[in-house]
C-alpha cells in the first residue's frame, strides 16, 4: 500500500497550522497585549507596524486551515463518519472534544477578537492623529476595548491549550 500524500498533507497541515494558531494566540494574550496595554498610547505605532503586517489575517487563515484539515482528518478516520463504532471510542471522542473546542475558539475569533481588534486599530489611529495627549473620552473607550480583547483572547488561549492538549493524547486514551 504506497503513501496517501493528501492524508500526510492535511495532517502537516493541521498540526503546524494548530501550533501557530495556539502559539500565536498564547503569545499576543500573555505578552504582547499586556504589554501593549502597559504602554498606553506609546504602543501605537508596535500596534499599527502588527496591522501592516496582517496579524488580523495571519490568525484567522490558520484557524480556517487548521479546522478543515481537523475534519478531513475526523472524517477520514471515521471512515466517512459512517463508522459508528470507531465515532463511539474513547480517542473519536476526545478528538471531537478537541474539535469543538476549537470550533469554540474560531466562532469566538469571528464575532469577537477580529471585530475587536479592528476597532483597536480604529481607535489606535484616532489617537495618533490627536497629535499631543488623547482626550480621555477616547482613552476610556480604548480601556474598555482592550478588556474585551483580554478577556476574549484570555478564553481563546484557554480554550486552545485544551485542545492542543486533547488532540495530543487522543490517539492514545
């Protein structure tokens, strides 16, 4: 029996694109956010250089990715989700565990850490446009935008630590 490429390619696929999408999630809440928060509007411009650099884009494609290779995996392995008895085992379960997790995570992305960090951005440039100190009406409402982003990025990293962890002992429970 020779090499099913397209099975080795969604599982490359789904593992390195899981890895940076839980790294990357785990690194922005647990420094760069907070250190970006800690700076005040002197971040500006490190937060502005990461929107160039379409860190709203580079995040939401992974997950894309990573959540279709997940379910052309599951569905190869469950032999076309026919296969009652392999659904019924204790690694299908933890493997679909891990997926709604994930699944969490990227419907939490869509409604609210993009939107999110697109009004971040916004309120980002009105500042620098200020062109001396922020009026406070904009500094509380940016407060208020970067405690909704903790506090959505916090559950995402949460969320995609538990998955990592599911689908890294899946085969094996």
């Amino acid at each position: 029996m020779g090499v099913n490429w397209l099975l080795l390619l969604m599982r490359a696929i789904h593992v390195v694109g899981g890895v940076f999408w839980v790294g990357g999630v785990v690194v922005l809440t647990r420094f760069v956010l907070p250190a970006a928060r800690a700076s005040g509007p002197a971040a500006g411009p490190m937060m502005q250089q990461m929107a160039r650099r379409k860190l709203g884009a580079y995040i939401p494609v992974l997950s894309i990715l990573t959540v279709l290779s997940g379910l052309g995996l599951y569905w190869h392995d469950s032999g076309g989700f026919r296969s009652h008895e392999w659904l019924r085992s204790p690694s299908a379960m933890t493997f679909g565990a891990g997926g709604l997790l994930a699944l969490i995570v990227f419907a939490l992305g869509i409604s609210i850490i993009s939107p999110t960090g697109r009004q971040m951005e916004r309120l980002g440039a009105r500042m620098q446009q200020a062109g001396g100190p922020p009026a406070p009406e904009l500094i509380s409402e940016m407060q208020a935008v970067q405690a909704r982003m903790a506090w959505s990025t916090t559950t995402a990293a949460v969320l995609l630590t538990l998955t990592a962890l599911l689908m890294s002992v899946a085969r094996y429970v």
